[in-house]
C-alpha cells in the first residue's frame, strides 16, 4: 500500500512511482507475450504512422511504416497480462487514489507501448482525458515498466502538479497539445521532470497529468504496460469511445 505521505505527494504531482512493484516473474512472462506478439504483430495494433507525430513514418507503405507502437487490448492477450492488471498491489493502490471500488477501462490504454528504436515518434506535451469522456476527469494510469526508461530511450517526462491547472484554451493547440511555441507556455514546460523507471517499476498518473515523451535513440525497443482505472462511482459517459467496452472490477 502507498504510505499517508506517497498519497500526498500524488494528490500534489499528480504522479508517483512504486519501486519494484512487479516481481521479476510476472516481468518475464509479460515481456515474453509482447515480445512474441511483437515480432509476429498480432493484432489489434496501433502503427506509428497512424499517430502522426512528429517523427512517424508518413504512411504504411513507407519506410518503417509497419512499425508497431502500440499492442492493443492488452488484457485480452495472455492471462499473465490480465492477472497483473487487477492483482492486489495494485488494486490496493489504486483504491488509496481513486476510491473505495476500482474498475479498469479496456477501451483506453490497455496496451504494451513499444518504442522501436529505428522509427519511433515524439509525444508532445498532452493529458490523457483531452478524448476520454467519463463523468468526472478522475483516473489513474499505470505504466509498468518492462525494461530500464531513460533519457535516451524515450522514457515519459511529466510536469510536476500541473493536474490541477485549468488553462485557458489557447494555451493548447487544435490536437489539445500544449503549445511548446507559446511564451505563456515557456515557465510551466521549464519545470518538467523526467521519469526514469527500473524494470518492474510502476508509475501512477492522473488523467490530466500533462505527460510528453521523446524517440527512442538507443538499440532496442522499449516495452511498457499501460493501463487506465476509475472509480466505479465515475462512469464512461454512454455512447462514447470510454463506454464501448466492459469495464473490468477489480
Ligand atoms: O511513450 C510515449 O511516447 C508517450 C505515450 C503517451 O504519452 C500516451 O500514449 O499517452
């Protein structure tokens, strides 16, 4: 469970990181699921080019226009992925910031990230809930890392509190990015922070967290498991992408 003091620092960065949360057998068998349905690009997945961020591959056909980034419906894929995602560590955790009862959304995340090291794009400043519609922008994310992030291999890259900001509109860009051109924007950018995770780590962010992260300049891919909870007092709003499928209790 986090300390009275690690649910503080959340309520006030709007992130925090749990060292060493996944044992190393748990990290083997997900790493392996991804790495299999990797190579093979087993769908659902999610193409860089299909992002078109800065540095994606312009289309399928082009070079690295394959390039997977994302291993969609991640839950679905083995049950070593399933399990972990509503085993106790993490469900007690998440009831500390979120509520008494937790559900996951498999309609958002629900992923392994991966960034390749040849065609990777960078993710500009953003918060997650910008397409996500649920009654109260209350949810957390969780990133298991599958191997060391850094720097260099793109890790995320946060802006410490600014889950409480309310920016006026034009401080962000048509895509709902924060716009990194804009002086209003210069002071606020200036204080990010760079999270570097051991394998095994997990991080835990607020859905209006704004979160950016850079390529991938290193040799091997990175692999990160992502997933999204609310409180099962906060509902998907029906008729949207957030309610198109089952929430899972955990
Ligand atoms: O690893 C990255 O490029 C960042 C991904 C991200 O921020 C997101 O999918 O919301």
């Amino acid at each position: 469970m986090f300390s009275a003091a690690e649910v503080e620092q959340f309520n006030r960065d709007g992130y925090i990181v749990a060292r060493a949360l996944a044992n190393p057998a748990d990290q083997a068998a997900i790493k392996a699921v991804a790495e299999r349905d990797l190579a093979a690009a087993v769908p659902p997945v999610e193409y860089e080019t299909d992002t078109r961020y800065p540095g994606a591959p312009a289309s399928e056909d082009a070079p690295g226009g394959r390039t997977v980034r994302r291993l969609l419906q991640a839950c679905a894929r083995d049950r070593s992925i399933a399990a972990w995602a509503v085993q106790p560590s993490l469900a007690g955790r998440l009831k500390q910031l979120i509520g008494p009862t937790v559900e996951l959304s498999q309609a958002h995340h629900n992923c392994v990230m991966t960034k390749n090291p040849r065609f990777s794009s960078v993710t500009h400043w953003h918060q997650d809930i910008r397409y996500w519609s649920f009654e109260r922008p209350e949810l957390v994310s969780v990133w298991l890392a599958l191997g060391r992030e850094y720097a260099e291999n793109g890790c995320l890259l946060v802006l410490p509190g600014s889950h409480t900001l309310e920016l006026a509109p034009d401080r962000l860009d048509g895509a709902l990015f924060l716009r990194a051109d804009l002086e209003a924007n210069k002071p606020l950018i200036a204080t990010q922070r760079r999270v570097e995770l051991d394998p095994g780590d997990v991080l835990f962010f607020h859905c209006r967290l704004f979160h950016a992260a850079g390529h991938n300049q290193t040799a091997h891919t990175k692999f990160s498991l992502v997933f999204t909870y609310h409180a099962t007092a906060n509902r998907p709003l029906a008729g949207t992408r957030s309610a198109l499928l089952p929430d899972i209790t955990l």
